[in-house]
C-alpha cells in the first residue's frame, strides 16, 4: 500500500491532481523529480475540486457479492468468456485466489483518495488565504478521509462489533509522510479514526447549493449530515442516524420525479442470431443518463446528490438477480422501466446464439450513484422510524419517495399494519431503490443488530471452480455465506501485503 513503489505513485498522483483540477491550474512547472511548493488557499481548493480523483469507487464486493447480483447457470452457460473469474471468485465469496487478483485496485484507490486529504490538511495551516476557506479545505479533507476508511472497514474488515473490536482493521495513514506504520490498526481505533473525522467534517458551514447551483463533489452541510446518516445507520444507532438524515433534508430535499424529469436516451440495434434463420434485428432501449461515458454533465447534475461518489464497474454489466427483479412492481415502477435495460445481454455479446438477460444501467454502462442522495435520507428516516416504533410516519417517508419514482395510481402509497410489516416494506424499497451499491454494507449490518427479522444468509448454486477456470465439466454446487462467516471481510490484495514487506495481515478465514 504504501510501499516504495506505491510512495511514488501517489506523490505523483497528488502532484497531478493539484494541475488537473476543473476550476484552476497551478503556475509553477512540475515533473516527477521537481519540488512543488503550496503556498496558497487556491491551490489546496483545485486538488479537492478535481473531482476526478474521488468519485469512482471500483468496489467489486459490492457489484458482484451480494444477492442482488446476478449469474445463473443457463446465463454463465450462453457465453462463457463473457464473465471473468474475478467475477466468479467474488459472487462465490472465494478467499482462496482473489488476493490475487491483479486487477483488485479498490483498495489502493482509496488509499490514494486519504493521501490527498491528507495532503491538503498538511498545508491548509501553511498556506495563504481567506479563513473560511481554510476551514472549508480541513471539512473536506476530513470528510473524504473518514468516507474512504468506512468504505474500506466495511469491504476488507469483519463487521463493527463488540466481539470484532480487536480484529484486524486497517493502517492508518494520518499524514503524507511514508515513514508512519502501515500494519493494520484494530478495527476500534478504525472506527474511532472515522468519528473523529466524522466531527470534524461536520463543522462545514458550506451550503450545498450556492448561487442557486449544486456543488455536489465537495463537502457541505447536506453531504456531510448524509453520511453521518449512512454511519449511524450503519452503527445501528437509529436515533442518530434520522437526526442527521433529516439535518440533510433540512438542508436540500429535491427528488427527481421520474414521471417527467426521466426518459429514454440513444436506442441501440444490433442483430441477433446473424447468418442463422433466427436472425433479426433488435433494439435496446437505455435511458437518457446512459448516453455518453465521458461528459460528466448529467452525473454531476444529478440533482438527487448530496454527495458525488458513483459505483464504477469496469465490465460495464450490473447483472440483476432474479430475486432483485422480482422486488419489483414491473408494470408501475418507473425505476424497473428505466434502468433494468431489456436485452442489455446482447450489447455484452450474448448473440449467436442469442440470450436474453437484462442488465442494470443508471450512467452509461458502469457507473451507479453511490454517494449519499436524497432519496437515500428519505428510506434512512423512514426505517429509522419504523424500528423506533413510529410506522405511520415511517411510511409517510417512504411513500414520498414513491410519488417520485412510480406510475400515479393506488400502488403508490404503501400501508403497513405494524412495525415489523413497515420494516419490511422499506427494506424491499431500499434495495429497489439502492441496489448493487449500498446491499453489501446493508446485509453486513441487518446480521450484527438486534433484529433477527432482517438476517441475510447468502446462497448460489454454481460450478465448481479454480483459480484459473470454471469445470463445466462438473455438476453445479451450493455455496453459502452464512451471517456470521469471516467472509464478509473481503481478501486483502496481495500486492498490499507484499508491498508492505508482510506488516499488512491477511484476513484470516
């Protein structure tokens, strides 16, 4: 991680990253053996501007572990070469050959992201500039350590509880210096780390919107509220967790309403079948956000962010279980009509012979929001409620979300008969509304609280498999992630262990 050659990567990402900002660029020369000398406020703010350097996160736990993702045998069977192994390894919960995978760069992505907020916490007292910008600077930079350390907690670490206080958790790395230790600290002090980044993120005074416009890549009142919604949610400390989600309504609540502010984007056609007698012409339908992978405009402007980070997979194919299709209201759901893309299996070149699989899309092919949203606050409160005993209101919350997103009609407005029904209902609506990007961290959670109603044990049935190839040849096999398994700590890349000279631990299984 933060080896030699992993020191130099980052010195030169956070070089880079002080030039290539959106807003502005710095006077003095660089090269990857010059000094460069921060000497005032604009040059921290162009570094955290630079959104490019935050907003991906490629975590393939996330895409591939859970059960809202998708590989049924028939589909694995159609075309084979389509899906990698790290794609099987990961939706079997493999602990024997991930490690390594070299192509495992969730890890060091984020490490990267903490360097740079680190970077600008080391200068912001050293630097020229107005004072509020200063202070602006040091939220953000606390904002984006603590988001990166509980995205990691919550992928390569068991869950956050008493009896787990003492496993491993992660190195923390505080300042830009490569001389701080980098074995992995226990998960406690990850989590105390978190909270006091957490506080100091907090104290933003930075709104959201300013001159009438959303600046959703950097830290504000909104964002920052709605992660700590996420973090108590997550603690499963529900009274905090709706106080923060509604301080982050309070501050910015816009919905988009799919009934008008949704439509369809570029069709794609292509045939199916070519050169057989089942050959025909078939058109894809995708919305409009799918359009174009590189203008940022439309994810930028989403106006549901509180907070720009997005869900990035590099295979370009959400595979949506059958149990996720079938949450569902497929006639009246405008999140089903405009993001479960029919046929999507055919553009991943399941043609000849052609099957038929959809696959879920929100921006292009690879990206799905992730940061904090509105809608996010909106299912926060109302399951908060709903376990603190209030359901009514609970699925006055919800149903405010599912005026945004459904076809108007009786279908809209959820009634439920008690607490535990309430419950229930909003957490089929969070995973309708959230899948893939936030299931991984929920199932984590509903299997360490005190419910046992929301318990989660994962099952596929699949082939057997090695490190290098899956036996067709074999018949196909159970595989389980019980609630409690070690497994819900994802492998360590072994790039990071061995970079580290072995004073970063694997995960023990």
């Amino acid at each position: 991680m933060f080896s030699k050659h992993i020191q130099r990567l980052f010195t030169g990402v956070a070089l880079v990253g002080l030039v290539s900002s959106c807003t502005k660029f710095l006077d003095e020369p660089i090269s990857k053996t010059s000094s460069l000398v921060v000497t005032n406020t604009d040059q921290l703010s162009a570094l955290l501007n630079n959104y490019g350097n935050f907003y991906s996160e490629g975590n393939r736990t996330a895409i591939y572990s859970t059960d809202d993702a998708g590989l049924p045998i028939p589909l694995y069977n159609a075309r084979p070469g389509t899906f990698s192994m790290a794609a099987v390894q990961f939706y079997l919960w493999d602990n024997l050959y991930l490690a390594n995978d070299n192509r495992e760069s969730f890890w060091s992505n984020e490490y990267k992201k903490i360097f740079n907020a680190n970077m600008a916490l080391a200068y912001v007292d050293k630097v020229t500039g107005p004072e509020d910008v200063k202070a602006a600077i040091r939220a953000d930079a606390h904002f984006i350590r603590a988001y990166s350390y509980w995205v990691l907690a919550n992928t390569y670490c068991l869950p956050y509880t008493d009896a787990n206080k003492q496993e491993a958790g992660l190195p923390l790395k505080l300042t830009t210096s490569f001389d701080e230790p980098v074995a992995r600290q226990p998960l406690d002090k990850v989590y105390a780390q978190i909270e006091s980044d957490l506080a100091e993120a907090l104290k933003t005074s930075v709104p959201l919107v300013q001159n009438g416009v959303p600046r959703h890549w950097r830290a504000s009142k909104a964002g920052v509220n709605g992660f700590a919604a996420r973090y108590y949610l997550n603690r499963n400390n529900y009274a905090e967790a709706r106080k923060y989600a509604e301080a982050a309504l309070a501050e910015y609540d816009r919905l988009v309403n799919y009934n008008t502010e949704m439509k369809y984007g570029r069709d794609q056609t292509l045939t199916i079948n070519p050169g057989t007698a089942e050959a025909k012409t078939v058109t894809i339908q995708y919305p409009y956000t799918h359009n174009n992978q590189s203008d940022m405009t439309d994810m930028i402007g989403w106006k549901e962010f509180l907070y720009f980070r997005m869900l990035n997979h590099e295979s370009w194919w959400y595979i949506p279980s059958e149990a996720l299709l079938n949450l569902y209201d497929q006639a009246h759901d405008l999140r089903y009509t405009y993001h479960m893309v029919q046929n999507y299996s055919y553009d991943r070149g399941l043609i000849k012979p052609a099957y038929s699989y959809p696959g879920y899309i929100f921006f292009f092919k690879d990206r799905i929001p992730s940061g904090p949203t509105v809608a996010e606050m909106l299912l926060i409160k109302a399951e908060c409620l709903a376990r603190l005993g209030d359901p009514g209101n609970a699925m006055t919350a919800v149903n405010t979300l599912r005026t945004a997103r459904m076809k108007p009609g009786p279908w809209v407005n959820l009634t439920a008969t008690d607490k535990n029904d309430a419950l229930k209902q909003i957490l089929e609506e969070r995973r309708r509304e959230m899948p893939f990007s936030q299931r991984w961290f929920d199932i984590r959670r509903f299997n360490n609280n005190d419910d046992p109603n929301d318990d989660v044990t994962l099952s596929r049935v699949f082939y057997p498999y090695n490190s290098a190839q899956v036996d067709m040849s074999q018949p196909p096999q159970t595989y389980t992630l019980p609630k409690n398994s070690r497994r819900f700590a994802a492998p360590v890349p072994n790039t990071e262990i061995i970079s580290s000279n072995g004073l970063i631990e694997q995960n023990k299984y």
